[in-house]
C-alpha cells in the first residue's frame, strides 16, 4: 500500500492511502477538499472511501466538498452518525474496511472524543487525534479513564507499528515532554532530531509505537522521573498509571 501525506489547515495531515494492485484509494481525515482532490487527481487513483477517526471538523471538513466530486462510502464510528457529514458505514471495534485488496481494521478509542476510531492497515496505524507522536488528544468529551484505556490497547501493538496521527505537533509536544523528563535520554535526541527536521520544514509524521513508548509522556505512566514531577507539581496526586496519566494531561493542557 502506498501512503502519501497531505498536509492540511495550517498543521492538520490527511493520507491517501493507495492500493499498489488495484490503484483504488481512501482518504484519511480530510480536512479540506480542494487539496484532497488535486491529489487524487495527480496520483490516477480509483477512489473509493473517505475514512474519518472522529467527528472534528478539522477532520471532516473536506467531506462534503470530496462527495461532491466522488460518490464514495464514507467510514466512522457508527455513534457518530449525526456528526460525520456522509457518512454511510458506521462502524465499532474489530470490523474491516478494504481498499482494493489491502483489508484493514477498526479500533474503538474513545477518550478525544466518543466516537474516536483508528484505522490499522498492516503496520500502519492512522489514530486521528488519540495518540499523537509524543503527546495524545484533549479530553474533549471523554475521561481519563476511557483516554487511558484507549492509550493502553494501542501500546499493545507491535513496536515497528508506524503512527500517522492528524496533526504536526511533535515538537511542541517533545518541548512538555521534556519538561516532565529531562533525565531521558531518548527523548533528548529525539527533540534534537525533531528540531532538525522542522527547521527544514519536514513532517515528524510518522513515528514508531516504540519511538512513542520511549519518549511519549502520555504513555509512560510508570516512570519515576515523570511521576516525581507530577508530585511536585499536586503532592496529593495518587501514583496508579490513570491518575498519572489524568494528571500529565492536566499539565499539558496549560503548558
């Protein structure tokens, strides 16, 4: 399958995602059509599918605009049937979305939103606003625990699992995770590297599940260092991985 990035809005990504055989394709979370459409156009794909991981507009925005050129089926969670312009395939945990003959699956990962989903094909992971490279979404209408539970059954994926999230935000998001950690090794030469490509403007997207689990505060629940931060931060914090984890995005939410 072949995956090509599109940036979007001023820092949102959309990926078409192109079956090598049949040359049928998707999109991931158009934010805007125009841009969508052009490559579709560039690119001499059979169009297929629009695939939304949840309800924002800043991941829908472009459906309406796309279904106006394509008539296409259109995938997010079966809750947001209301909320995701178009769309004709509600779907839950485990079911199967193809394009051509590349079959991926549904994750429910509610916590950003209810309705959140990622889409896995192969190695290849397209989690919207859930996890993001070296940070997660805002609590927008979920809780700790859902975010925490969603979080948990991502890290359960293979380490080589590449993540390609909305949005360019890794080197704002190492600069928090810095500021938790500044013992860890890995996230320092990841920050320098990172710093390096976006002064070349470069896309961070995608990482890997292991680069995340190394240097991703979000998902490092059980590390000392950034559990004596969050004490020194509200001493009453409790230190079970939910109430860290609650606690860290509290913190980055006013960082």
């Amino acid at each position: 399958m072949k995956i090509v990035q599109i940036p979007l809005l001023r820092d949102n990504y959309a990926y078409l995602l192109i079956c090598d055989k049949t040359k049928e394709a998707a999109v991931v979370d158009p934010s805007e059509a125009e841009p969508v459409l052009r490559r579709i156009e560039a690119e001499q794909v059979a169009f297929r599918a629009i695939l939304n991981t949840h309800h924002h507009r800043d991941h829908t925005g472009g459906n309406e605009g796309i279904l106006g050129k394509h008539k296409v089926e259109v995938y997010g969670h079966k809750s947001d049937q209301n909320r995701i312009p178009g769309l004709t395939h509600g779907v839950e945990e485990g079911d199967e979305v193809k394009i051509g003959e590349v079959k991926g699956t549904v994750f429910f990962i509610p916590g950003h939103t209810t309705g959140h989903i990622a889409f896995l094909f192969d190695n290849n992971l397209f989690c919207g606003d859930t996890l993001f490279t070296a940070g997660c979404g805002r609590l927008f209408e979920g809780t700790p625990e859902q975010m925490h539970a969603s979080l948990k059954k991502l890290m359960a994926l293979p380490d080589n699992t590449k993540v390609y999230c909305g949005h360019e935000y890794t080197e704002s998001n190492l600069r928090f995770a810095i500021s938790l950690e500044p013992r860890n090794p890995k996230l320092a030469s990841r920050f320098e590297r990172v710093q390096g490509l976006r002064s070349r403007g470069t896309s961070t997207v995608p990482s890997t599940l292991e680069e995340e689990k190394q240097t991703n505060p979000f998902l490092r629940w059980d590390s000392k260092e950034i559990q004596a931060s969050v004490k020194s931060v509200n001493p009453s914090t409790a230190l079970d991985p939910v109430s860290v984890f609650a606690a860290v995005r509290k913190m980055k939410d006013s960082f």
